[in-house]
C-alpha cells in the first residue's frame, strides 16, 4: 500500500494576517473592549496569511447558519474537485482508476455529500464506492489516510482517494467573543487536499503505509469539538491541549512503534498536523524532536493556517515535493483531534 500523491485546491480569495484583524477589528470593536488583547491572540498564532472560501467582503452578508453552509458546499465542491484533479495528475491516473472516494469535513454538512457531487462533476465511475466521513476534526486527515490503506489491503489493486475539505471560516461567531472564538479567528484557514492511496499489485514511488493506529483518551470530549446550535458552529477549545499532547502522545507513539519493534530513533521524517504553535512545542517536547524535524508544519502554519484536518496531508504534499526522505527510511504522519484521539501511520519511504 503506497501513497502515489497528494494535491490541495484553495479558494482564490488570499489574506495577510493584518489585513484579516483589521477587519475583526473593525466587526468587533464596539463591543470587545480589549482591541490589544485580540491583536495579541491573532499574533500569537504565527499565522501570516489565510484562503477564505469568500472575498472578505461577503461575510457579513452571510444572514445565519443556512446561508453559510449553502456557501460551503458550492466551495467545497470547488476546491474538493480541484485538489482530486491535482492529486490524480501528480499520480498518473485518471478518474476511471478510482474505485473508493473518502471524503472527511468538519466545516459543513450536505445530503447528497460533496463526495457525490463530485461524481457527475469529475465523471468518476458510477461503481465508485463513496464514504463520507464527518466529525473526526483535525484528526481526520491522519485517520482518512489510515481507513484509505484498509480499503486498499483488502483491494490491493485498486486505488482509493481521500478527500479533505475545511472551509473554517464559514463557521465562525460572529457574535461570540469568547477567547477560544477569538483564537479561532486568527488560527483556521481554508481549503482542499486528496490523497491518492494504491494496494499492493500498483506501483507507485511514494511511501508505503507500513502500519496504522488509532489511540481514543477517555473522557476527552470537551478538549475540542463542535457546539452545534441555530447559529451553527460554536466551537470548544480547551486551554488543556498541549498538556493533553505532553502526557499521552510519547506514550503512545513509543507504544506503537514499539509494537513493529521500533523506537523513535528509527523515525528519520515527522509529517504532523499544525494545530497551533503551543500544540507544536508540546508535540516537540513530547517526542524530544530536533528544531528542524517540524520545519514544514511550522511553515505550513505560517503560511496558511490550520486547516483542520486538511492540515497534516498538506505538510505531506510538501514533504513529497520539497524535503523526499531517503529511500527506505521510515516516516511517521500523525495527528491529534475531537475526540480526544490521536492517529498514527508509519511510513517507508
């Protein structure tokens, strides 16, 4: 089982950081009393700039919950549709290779789902077997990977793709002023990634999916998530992930490498989700990672936000492009999400 690539889609509308909290600054003014508090959280966040699903000028147009999630899905089906094309192109194959289409979101929800719409559109095979996946947040793009390996072990020559698409902006209160929504508005972005996961009998000269794990911390539901109401996506965030990451994570990793009779000292390439920059040195600790094992999500982060679960399968995108491990070294894609939960995939590359 191998990854053959990784493609993104974004919406075209693309903004600086500063221009992004003057506009909050402006919305929230007469009614935050601490400007100087929002500028700091949207700085703290070493974000510099984000896609948006629409021109900023758009938002306050968007009338409540409904109008938001209709702009979701005709941008989600935007991107989502360009981030295949991009992926299958870098791969080699056609829409008529695809047999499975994972689709993972968190941002917006549709019946038929994005996955659907996206058969007519791309003209895949009428037999493609589609699984819509909602609710795993940040999680998701580590665990779409794994579930995508599943299909193509059972399947070993056929081809599945999984699609992620986060579009935060559409979520956010605009009425809340809650810290958590405050961070938010500074943290997420928007945008699109597929990855193209091949069985066995394909050849294809990206990793191969050597082992996967799936680690669910007891009660955890209130770490991070969704309250979901009239106005939609409220979203919870606890103070507590990076101590959440710093206990659990070490042992888990060692745990599982364990299990292939692996240390840590084996890994020679981390391709993890940016959560934020305290999740990112609690992730550092945990692992005892060297200052430049995180390069790409860190600049990942700097250059278009968390993207939610559509996060960690960018940071492999340009790992793949730009920082190729040796051949035969081993890799390990992770990230963390509601739940609480973690998931693990090694690599060889």
């Amino acid at each position: 089982m191998r990854i053959a690539a990784v493609g993104a889609g974004f919406p075209p509308h693309f903004y600086g950081q500063e221009e992004l909290l003057a506009a909050f600054r402006e919305h929230w003014g007469a009614r935050y009393f601490n400007l100087a508090r929002l500028e700091q959280l949207h700085r703290n966040v070493l974000v510099g700039g984000r896609h948006l699903a629409l021109p900023l000028e758009d938002y306050p147009k968007l009338t409540g919950f409904g109008a938001a999630n209709d702009a979701w899905i005709r941008v989600a089906t935007e991107v989502g549709a360009a981030a295949i094309e991009d992926a299958l192109a870098r791969a080699g194959l056609g829409v008529a290779d695809v047999s499975a289409l994972l689709f993972v979101t968190v941002t917006g929800v549709a019946t038929p789902s994005v996955d659907a719409r996206l058969v007519n559109r791309l003209g895949l095979r009428p037999d493609v077997k589609r699984m819509p996946i909602f609710g795993l947040g940040c999680v998701a793009g580590a665990a779409g990977v794994a579930r995508a390996a599943d299909y193509v072990r059972a399947f070993p020559d056929e081809v599945a793709v999984l699609l992620s698409v986060e579009l935060c902006s559409l979520t956010l209160q605009r009425e809340d002023l809650s810290i958590p929504n405050l961070i938010a508005s500074g943290l997420f972005g928007d945008g699109a990634a597929a990855a193209v996961v091949v069985g066995a009998a394909r050849r294809a000269d990206g990793p191969e999916i050597l082992a996967t794990r799936s680690v669910f911390y007891p009660d955890s539901e209130r770490v991070m998530g969704w309250d979901i109401s009239e106005t939609g996506f409220k979203i919870v965030l606890s103070a507590d992930v990076p101590q959440v990451v710093e206990r659990y994570l070490r042992r888990d990793v060692d745990d599982f490498l364990a299990a292939q009779r692996l240390t840590r000292a084996d890994i020679a390439s981390w391709v993890c989700h940016p959560g934020g920059p305290k999740v990112l040195e609690a992730m550092e600790n945990a692992l005892e990672l060297p200052p430049a094992a995180l390069e790409l999500t860190w600049r990942s982060l700097a250059q278009v936000g968390n993207l939610s679960s559509t996060s960690v399968l960018l940071v492999l995108r340009d790992t793949l492009a730009e920082r190729r491990p040796p051949a035969g070294s081993l890799g390990l894609l992770l990230a963390l999400g509601p739940g609480f939960c973690s998931e693990l995939v090694l690599l060889r590359w």
